[in-house]
C-alpha cells in the first residue's frame, strides 16, 4: 500500500490531491505545486504521476531513499525528470537566497563592529588629549617653580624585559636622587614598543592605529594601565581578516554546493529514451552529460588483434604518454568540448543523446568519450547505465563522487542482481598467468621493481593453487561442468597457509598504491651516456584491472573488510567451452568459414551473495536514492536485500481502462495438449509443436507488430529449428516476418534487428491483403528485448508470455544464493531460498509483459500459456498488480480465441481508443 503522507499538490487544472501543509494556486493545468515545490510538467499529469512525484519531492527533501513501483507505460521517466529537476531548482534558489542572506549579515555584523571599534577608538583619542593637555599643564607649573621635568621615558625594551616608564613622584624632596624602579618581566615571547602620550602628539608621530610592522602598546603614565594593544585590538580588522575578505575589506559570497541528480537506467538504449523524455520538459536547458563506455563512443576503428576497443585506447594514450606514437588524435582535440559553452557553439542540441555528440566527435575530431567525463564537474544531471554507480571499482575509474548527491535509479527491478555482481568476481587461469607475466617484464624495466616481482609472485601462488585444486574437483553437475565452493571464512584460511593471507595482503596493497602512484614516472624515457633511450615499461590496462578487481574483493574476505567475508562464496569451475576460430588464422589466413573448438576451462569465481556489501557504498554518502520499476513487488524484500531504509514507498496504479487490455490465461492448445512449459514437458515434439499452432494462430488475429516471450535462449532456439523442420516457419511467414533475438549477439546486430522489427512495423501499417501484417519478434525473458524497450501502439498489439522464467535451478550460483537465503532469512528478514527463487522467476515475466501498454490511449493483449496459472492461484499473485486484476483464465483454447478476435475487431474499429494521443505525443 502506499504511504498516505503525499506532500501537498496543486494545480489550476491538473489533478489535485492537496493537504493541509501545501497552498497552491496554479495558473497553467501544467503546473504543480507539490510540498512548496513548482513543477512544469509538459502536459496533464496522470494521477498516478502526481503521485509519484509526490513521493520524489519528499524524498529528496527530507534526505531520505524511496521505493517507487509504476506499471511501465505509466510515464515514470517523465515524472521522476520533472519532479527531480523541479527540486533541484527549487533547492539552489534556496541556497542561494541563504548565502545571500548569511553574506548580508556577515555584512552588518561588519559594520557594526567598525562603527564600535570606531568609537572605541574616538574615545580613546578623547581620553588620549585629556592626558596630552594635563600634561601639559604640569609642565607649565613646575617650569614656573623652576623644577626640571621630564617627559616619561620609553626604552625600547631589550633582553626580554617589558619597557621602562620613569614616573615623576610629586613631592619637592630631593629631586636629584630619583630612583629607577626595577623593570617588570614582560611575558615569554613579547616584544613592545611604548609610545609616550605627550611625546607621540607633540612630535606629530603617527597614531598608534597607523603605526605597522611591530607590535605596540600605549601606557597611562599615571596608572600604568594599558591604552592600547596592537596585537589584540584593530580599529579597523587585522591582515588576516582582511586577507580572508580578498583584500578589498568586504566579505566574499559564501559558495553554494547544489546536489547533482545522477539518473541510472539499465542500458545505453534505455538511456536514449530517457533523453528523449527530457527533450519534452520545461527543463530541457538543463547542462547534462552521459557516461558511457568506449564501446559504445570511441570513434577510433578496432583491429582485429584487438579484443575490444578500450584496449586500443589504452594502448594509443600510453603511446601518447611515452611518445612512442602518434597517440588518438581525437584525444588531443578533448578540450574543444570540454565545457557546455564549447558544446553549444560545436552545434550539439541541449539535451543531446550519445549519437548526437558522436557526430558532432566526428565533425571537429574530437573524443566524444573522454569530452563527456570532462562535461561531469558542471553538470546538473548526469545520466549513465547504473552499474557505473553501484560499482565501486567503476566509480574509481571514472572519477565519481556520490557524496551528498540524488541518485535516481529507473528500471531498478534487477538491481540486487546488479548490486552482488559489482561485488562478484571470475578469473581464469589464463587471465592469471597473463597478469603474471605482464609484471615480470614490466618489472625488469620499472623503478620500482620489488613491487611487480612482489604480484609476479603472488599470482604464481594463486595459480598455481588454482591448477594442483583442478584434480580434486568432484561435483559434476553435468557432463560439461565440475565445481568445487568455499566459504570466505575457508579461503581465507587456505590463502594463509599459502602464505598471501591478511598480512600479506597488507604488503601487497602497499605495492599497489606505489605501482598507481608511479603509473605517470613509467610513462617516460631515461637515455644512457651512449644516447640510447631506455625505455620504461608500463603495466597493461588487462592487468590492472585484473588487480584492482581482485584486490577489491579480496579486501571484503581477508581484508580490511572481513566482516563480509562470509557473504561470499568462492567456486572453482571446470567447464568445457567451445571457441569458435578460423581453421586457417594459425597459418596467417582469414577465413570465413568458423568452426568451434572445445577446450576445459578453469574459472576462479568470487560470489558475493549480498546485494548489501556494495549498496552500502552508495547509500551511505548519497543525500538520497529513488529505486523506480514497474516490477519491484514485494518491496519488502528489496529493503532487507539491499541492507538499505527506504522509508519512502509507493505502488502506484496503471492509468489505462480495463477495456484497453485483454489479459488472458490458457492451459490447452488448439490439439487440446497441455501448454505446461515445465523441463520435461517443454522437450517434447507435440509441446513445441502446440505452441507453434498457438502462435499461428494469435498471428492470423491480430493485426501489427507481435512479441513472444520464452523462458531460456535454449528453449527459443529448438522451438526454431522445430518449426523449420516440420514447415510451420513457412506458414508463420506468410502472416508475420519473423524475427528472433540470438544469444550471444553483439549490440550491432541486435540494433540491426530492431530496425527491420521497427521497419516492418511502418511499412505494414495499411494492411496488404495476402501479405504479412505486421513483425513477429521471438524473445527471451531477461534478454534485451523485454528489459526497458518501448514497443508503443502498433510496435506490440498483443504479447504473447511462453511458461514461467525461474531461473536454472541447476546453476550453482543459484543454488548457493538459495542455501544464503534460508540461512539469513530469519535474523535479516531476507525472503526464504523459495520465495526469492519465485519472485526472481515473476520479476523477470512481469517485465516483459509491460512491453505491451505503453502510455494512457493504447491497447493490447497478453496471453499466458501455461496451464500452471489457472491450476494455483500462487503463480496469479505474482503477477503485477494492474495484470492480476484484470486476468481471466479461460478453459479452452477456442474459447480464448473467440475472446481475442472479439478485442482486437473492436479495438480496431475504435477511434476513441484506437487513434487516440500518447501522452509524449500531447508532450512535444
């Protein structure tokens, strides 16, 4: 349920829900006034998104984290943009009326102190010729009764002793024989100078206000009292005030530090979406920046002898650095665009997505990559898939500081399995002995040889260890992999006979810091008497990466932060791999045709099973985090997985009609065979065979794009082949073009795939009688395709979700995250191995099926194959909120059938419904 404490909203027009602590009085229907914050908001908000921005503002108010679940479709990006931004602005107005009114007093309080030091010192003056004309009148007096007086006199003082003052006695007796009194010790240190009243106004020497360079003091000549003090009292300030105020004597403005929004989403494709929303706001001026790798940015051409294209840039800075090549020519134009200024004159739009500042790159030569990370110190909102903020080893490497900032996480339903990955580690023994090697013979030519020789030696050890354990590997979980688990408590104690136990680990983490802070000295090159260049070598970037991966979570097992080291599990693997090489690359051809080679493969896996040993890094210095999803149910679970308060919570409704949707379950085929898509029953011809007729079916009735969802790639990649051996490709063909998403497939070819899915889609969209109507996109849940993408109206008019996505109950990760579970659940209140099991399988379905609605006016069916559903009500409660409501299960397949065709004719013929506006079309 959702909190009731919805700061107050207003608006002229909009949607109000207003509470006693707000008054609002808006004059557009796009403004709202939420808990003293004024939102722009580019069209009518929902209900459901005035809530959530609701929730927003509270948060970041109060600095405090919020969970927030909106079905997708719902516009949460837009709402989470507006209500952030609308804080953020509202927050340095704030600020800066504060530091306005703190530089005021300061200001007054100034004023007020010279205007006392001033009559301090005026009265001081007054007492000064008072003392000066009495005097005087003394010296007159005795003159006449013919007495030689004299002045007081003043020594400068010497030998650390406070200065003499000769008084006059008043009696007439034995003028002559006047005593000196003894000098009084001066305190340990001081050094004065005594100006005499008389003598200082009479000889026209400056006051003692104007007089610098030395401390002085002014003596009553009768009490002996202390006038002034130039050490303790100023007139006017001292020099360090006056330095501190910039040397014109006025106070400077005090500096405002506004909180940066760091917004996280799950992928770089994601993250266009996010531009494009804010392309949409009121707030589109905003200086904004992305992160992203250099995969997706580097405009430079990888090799072949590449293995990715950070390599090569490391490889071309390190040739800049040492003057060994002509370096990255992109790198050295980075100051072009270094700033929002440049970038605006350079042509780029505001807000621009990552193919904006390519080309814009490429136009003026200059590094898109490296131009973004400069554009971080100035911006107000930085955007950047959200491992680059929960790893702390990423967050190194790019240099960001989450102190105090608002980290806004969309997409967030996997975030406990982002959270343990950051944590988490594999090496492969190959990756050992390369990193051995690399320090031998970077060491041979460093100034700090002792250091690599001192990791040389410890990755021997380490593999070493890894090669002798091999053989005693015993747990076949299958014929292709082997494995063997330890706890961090039990590794522990096996590094320490090794002899890398914790103090070891201490000297090698020293050796760390000197080999990072003699990274820049590395880069040079020192000549002999004979002229000829020694050249210095420098670790690689595999290399050291690899360290300070496996550095960070050894500090977590036998470290200094061993208290989590039972929260790992370290699991030997030996598994059997295929390669796939060209048979003729060994001889120096390249060859088309690839062929896949097996080998057995030794992987060293660090396992962090809590989400917490890396969230804490992040929570603990933000101001706030708003984790935002359309499946985060049970919100309870994400609390205790990720050891983090989230007092903050809303689960907000869908904002369609329940005539826009036909949710539907069905456990029998058009054969009347058994749609359940468990293991045993999914490896059968008829089931296969059945769930092709099931989608031959939805195809010939529903008009447009069509997505189909399946548990596994291998379930997705025999349901194929099954089709094409028996002809039911040919006749999907004829309805549908069929497309699938591969395992494995580089981020072009997926991009490839989803134009021509987009491009069909247009082409399609006046019906061609005997022709396809439309795309039909196999996917798999938790592949690329269900997470985040936005197939809006005729992109996906019905879904279609093939049995029920539980993770490989095989696999040994998890099996052991289970088994952490159970142990855990009770002093933690984490959810039981079963009940995590099941809602890592609903998380995963829920979000493909979102795939379907996208905004307030569209429409769509989603069909559940698996007869499980309408067996036991459990597998219904896992389904989200606004699905579980509206969901029918039908016994028959011709029943569901009539029902669907029924829809989609009427969803067809409506205009109402069917043509209706999106809320980002009404937003542009």
């Amino acid at each position: 349920m959702a909190e009731s404490n919805t700061p107050g909203v207003g608006s002229s027009d909009g949607p109000s829900d207003t509470t006693d602590d707000s008054k609002a009085s808006l004059p557009s229907s796009c403004d709202y006034t939420i808990g003293g914050v004024k939102v722009r908001f580019p069209c009518r908000a929902y209900s459901s998104q005035v809530a959530m921005m609701g929730k927003v503002i509270t948060s970041l108010q109060r600095g405090q984290n919020s969970l927030i679940e909106s079905p997708t479709g719902s516009g949460k990006t837009l709402a989470l943009l507006c209500s952030a931004i609308a804080w953020q602005r509202t927050e340095a107005e704030r600020l800066s009326k504060l530091a306005v009114a703190e530089h005021e007093e300061k200001l007054k309080e100034r004023k007020e102190r010279n205007l006392k030091k001033k009559e301090k010192q005026r009265e001081r003056e007054q007492k000064m010729r008072q003392r000066n004309a009495e005097t005087e009148s003394f010296k007159s007096v005795r003159k006449r009764a013919g007495e030689a007086l004299a002045s007081p006199v003043v020594k400068k003082a010497d030998g650390g002793v406070s200065p003499e003052v000769i008084k006059i006695p008043d009696s007439d007796d034995d003028d002559d024989f006047v005593s000196v009194p003894k000098p009084r010790q001066k305190h340990q240190g001081q050094e004065n100078r005594c100006i005499p009243i008389a003598e200082g106004e009479a000889s026209g020497s400056p006051s003692p206000a104007k007089i610098g360079g030395m401390k002085i003091t002014v003596c009553d000549e009768e009490s002996n009292d202390q006038l002034y003090d130039s050490e303790n009292e100023d007139p006017l300030m001292n020099d360090e005030e006056y330095l501190n105020y910039g040397g014109d004597g006025i106070p400077p403005m005090p500096k405002i530090r506004i909180p940066k929004i760091y917004f996280g989403t799950r992928t770089h494709k994601q993250i266009e979406q996010v531009v494009r929303e804010l392309k949409k706001t009121a707030y589109s001026d905003i200086r904004m920046t992305i992160l992203s790798s250099r995969e997706h940015t580097c405009l430079q051409n990888k090799p072949r002898t590449m293995a990715s294209k950070t390599e090569l840039c490391h490889e071309l800075l390190e040739q800049a650095e040492k003057k060994t090549g002509p370096g990255c020519m992109y790198h050295r134009n980075v100051r072009t665009m270094a700033n929002h200024h440049a970038l605006k004159n350079s042509g780029l739009p505001t807000p621009w997505d990552l193919e904006d500042i390519i080309k814009v790159g490429k136009r003026i030569r200059c590094c898109p990559y490296f131009a973004a990370r400069e554009l971080m110190g100035q911006s107000e909102i930085i955007l950047c898939p959200y491992s680059y903020l929960i790893s702390p080893m990423i967050r190194k490497n790019v240099d960001i500081h989450l102190r105090g900032e608002v980290i806004i996480l969309d997409e967030a339903h996997n975030m406990e399995d982002a959270a343990r990955e950051a944590a988490s580690m594999s090496l492969d023994i190959d990756t050992v002995r390369d990193a051995m090697d690399d320090c031998e013979k970077t060491g041979r030519k460093s100034t700090i040889p002792d250091s690599y020789a001192a990791f040389s030696q410890f990755l021997s050890i380490l593999g070493t260890w890894m090669d002798k354990t091999k053989d005693s590997i015993n747990d076949y979980r299958d014929f292709n992999q082997a494995s063997q688990v330890w706890t961090g408590t039990q590794l522990s104690a096996i590094f320490s006979n090794l002899g890398i136990g914790e103090d070891r680990f201490a000297e090698m983490k020293a050796h760390l810091k000197m080999m990072d802070e003699a990274g820049s000295d590395e880069m040079t090159d020192e000549w002999d008497d004979q002229g000829t260049s020694n050249q210095k070598r420098s670790m690689s970037a595999a290399t050291k990466t690899t360290l300070e991966g496996l550095f960070l979570i050894l500090e977590n097992i036998i470290g200094s932060g061993k208290s989590f080291r039972d929260d790992y599990r370290i699991a030997l693997v030996r598994s059997l791999t295929r390669d796939y090489r060209s048979p003729g690359e060994e001889n120096g051809w390249l060859q088309s045709r690839r062929v896949a080679q097996s080998r057995w493969k030794l992987t060293l896996n660090f396992w962090c099973l809590n989400a917490a040993v890396a969230f804490n890094g992040v929570s603990q210095d933000t101001r706030s985090i708003v984790l935002t999803s359309g499946t985060l149910a049970p919100v309870n679970s994400f609390q205790s997985e990720l050891g983090t308060p989230f007092p903050i919570r809303l689960e907000a409704n869908h904002v369609i009609d329940k005539s826009q949707v036909y949710v539907a379950t069905v456990g029998f085929g058009p054969n009347n065979y058994s749609l359940n898509a468990t293991f045993r029953n999914a490896e059968t011809f008829d089931f296969q065979d059945e769930i092709g007729k099931v989608v031959l079916d939805v195809c010939k009735v529903v008009p447009h794009g069509v997505l189909c969802f399946l548990p596994s790639y291998n379930m997705l990649e025999k349901l194929v082949l099954r089709w094409q051996t028996t002809g039911l490709e040919e006749l999907l063909s004829s309805h549908k073009v069929l497309l699938h998403e591969s395992r494995g497939r580089g981020g072009e070819e997926f991009e490839q795939t989803l134009r021509e899915f987009y491009h069909v889609v247009e082409n399609t969209s006046i019906p061609d009688p005997g022709g396809p109507t439309g795309p039909l996109l196999l996917a798999v849940c938790r592949g690329k395709v269900s997470e985040g993408l936005d197939f809006a109206d005729n992109n996906a008019r019905a879904v279609i979700s093939v049995g029920i996505p539980y993770p490989n109950f095989k696999d040994t990760q998890v099996e052991l995250k289970r088994q952490y579970n159970n142990a855990h659940s009770g002093n933690r209140g984490l959810l039981s191995g079963s009940d995590w099991y099941e809602i890592q399988a609903f998380r995963a379905l829920n979000q493909a099926l979102g795939r379907c609605i996208r905004h307030r006016n569209d429409w769509g069916a989603i069909i559940l194959l698996d007869d499980r559903f309408s067996k036991n009500q459990k597998y219904t409660q896992g389904l989200s909120k606004w699905i579980k409501n509206m969901v029918y299960h039908y016994p028959s397949w011709d029943q569901m059938y009539a029902g669907l065709g029924t829809f989609m004719q009427r969803c067809t013929k409506s205009s109402a419904i069917g043509s209706g506006s999106s809320q980002g079309e009404m937003c542009a």
